[in-house]
C-alpha cells in the first residue's frame, strides 16, 4: 500500500458526511426555531448534542436539567419535533437508516459471514464467554479494521473505548495495524481511550462522549466490560434491584449513542455459573446482567475455547441471523480466519 493510500485511512469521504447529515440534525438548529442559545447550551452540557438525540429523552428528564422549565421544555421539543420530521415513522426513512449502516470487518473471514458481513453500526453487540476466549481480542482488532476505508470492509471512523478491566494494550494494536498495512502512530492516535473506575465514572464517561462524537467521526465504541463494575459496586441480593436499574439506565445511553451517532458498540461481557443448569448441559453457564442486558443487546456472541489458539463464536441471539457458528483464531496480527 503506498504512502498516500495509508494517510487517506483516516480521512472521511465527504459524501459520507452529507449522507449522515440527512439522519442527524445537530442541536445548534434548534436556535432557528426561536430557541434561546443559552437553553441550546444547556442542552449540550447535559451531553444532548442533536435533536435526534433530544427526543429519545423523556419531559421528565429534561425538566431535571438546571435552568429549565416545564414550558421551556415543552417549546424545545415542538421546536425538535419540526427539525425532526414525522417521517421518521415512514419505511423510506427506516430503509435510508438501514442504508447508512456499516458492517465493519472481524479480520476473520468466517466470522464476517457468520455475522451478515461484519459488525453492524447502529446496534449493540455483545460479545460474553469466559476468561481468554477471544473477547478482547476481537475488541482490539475492531480498533484497526474500523479506521480502514469502507471499500475495504471498514468503518473509515475513530474509536472510543472504555476499559473497566484494565485490558487494553497500545502495543498489541501495533502489529494489528501493520498485518492491515497501517501506520500504528496514526492509528493511536484515532483511539480514544478511558478508564473507568466505579459505574457512576462509566456512565459519565458516555455522556461525555456524546460532545466528540456530535464533531468528529466516530464509528466504533468498545467498552471492555459492560458488567465488571456493576459486580463490585453492587453486592448482595438487597442491592440487586438498584443495580439492574442503573445497569438499564447505562445499556440506555448506548443504544442512544449507536442510534444516535451511527456508531457501532461493541461490549464485552462476563459469565456467571448457571447452578439450575442441570447435569444435562456440558457447559451450564449463563451471561451476567440478567434480562436487562439481554434485551438490551442486540446481537449476542457466544465466545469459547477451541483447539490451541482457535476459538469458537455462536450466534446467541439476533433478529437478522440463523443461529450459527464459526471458528477463528487469534494470531499477532489479531483475530484471523482459522488454519485447519
């Protein structure tokens, strides 16, 4: 690949953009409607940056933000409700947001197939198995095939990830990079990446993420994992319940952000054992996060151990895929298709 090839990875094609704009009104448009800058302002400080984004918001919530009134409010989302037109419910509109959807490469080929093409921006996908099954591996080779141009199975868009293991290696990006014919210093440098401590420090991270991603091009969020701090910073059968509240409100704001920003998520989960399993399943164990998670994801990858470095993924759960399987392996140049 030449020189000039690899610097025009990481530049968005113009037309992409125009497309995107036709799906996303940006919040600043509200003014037009008579709306007071200093309530846009406000609206962006909560982390609201379109007006797509403002009507997946409840009066309620909004109404909690400082500064505004029931009538305020009320006045924003007529004014949304104009920018965002009630075409939103026609097919023509749903088929044109079908459209602008990218299937990013896995590096595999098998598991691209498996998965309609690769992963889908626009939803969630999970990905849940045990410790060394290949979760995040496939999260780091994601971090590179996202940035390759979309005639080349990619995202052509930055990355976000948030890290709540502490699973993230700079230096395994690097020969990923290279095996795509990338230049692993630009490639960083097109990573965002946060570390999250506590639940309450993940979600504000997602809310700020909405400010870069309402200006720049971002097409994949990773967040490695969904449900480990939930599991420290809840214990117990009494705080059950308050932990599956907050774990929705969380699951909420990425499909806000993947809906919203046209941005793929891809989230890693753990397994927990499944004691009423029975002693007729080989391997009686079950996804953590309970309901709330499942029918927050919307695709579900199973991942396990196979023979050495080869690794299996089942289609778990998925409205658009048979339930299937493939076989992959984890090489220094990340997640490849499988040698027999």
């Amino acid at each position: 690949m030449k020189a000039e090839d690899m610097n025009q990875l990481q530049l968005v094609e113009r037309e992409e953009i125009d497309d995107e704009e036709e799906l996303f009104e940006a919040i600043d448009k509200l003014i037009s409607q008579g709306i007071n800058s200093g309530d846009v302002k406000k609206l962006q400080d909560a982390g609201i940056y379109t007006c797509n984004g403002l009507m997946m918001h409840t009066k309620k919530h909004l109404t909690g933000i400082k500064g505004l009134s029931e009538a305020k409010v009320d006045k924003i989302c007529e004014a949304a409700e104009k920018i965002v037109v009630s075409s939103s419910y026609s097919n023509d509109e749903q088929s044109l947001k079908r459209k602008a959807v990218i299937r990013i490469t896995t590096g595999s080929q098998a598991l691209d197939e498996l998965l309609g093409g690769g992963v889908e921006t626009s939803c969630i996908t999970e990905a849940f198995g045990e410790f060394r099954s290949g979760k995040t591996q496939l999260a780091h080779t994601l971090c590179v095939s996202t940035q390759l141009p979309t005639n080349m199975n990619g995202g052509n868009g930055k990355v976000a990830y948030i890290d709540t293991e502490g699973t993230f290696r700079p230096d395994r990006i690097v020969p990923i990079a290279e095996r795509f014919g990338m230049d692993p210093g630009a490639v960083l440098d097109n990573i965002i990446y946060a570390r999250a401590y506590t639940y309450e420090h993940q979600y504000n991270l997602l809310l700020g993420l909405a400010a870069k991603m309402s200006e720049e091009p971002f097409r994949l969020l990773v967040v490695d994992s969904v449900i480990a701090l939930f599991r420290v910073d809840f214990t117990g059968r009494g705080e059950l319940a308050e932990r599956q509240q907050k774990l929705a409100q969380m699951l909420s704001r990425l499909t806000k952000i993947a809906e919203e920003f046209n941005v793929a998520v891809y989230m890693t989960n753990q397994v927990i054992a499944d004691p009423g399993g029975g002693v007729f399943i080989s391997d009686p164990k079950k996804p953590a996060g309970g309901h709330v998670l499942a029918h927050a994801a919307t695709i579900r990858l199973m991942f396990r151990k196979g023979k050495g470095e080869q690794r299996v993924c089942k289609v778990f759960d998925a409205p658009n895929l048979p339930e299937a399987e493939a076989v992959f392996q984890i090489t220094p140049g990340g997640i490849a298709d499988a040698k027999d």
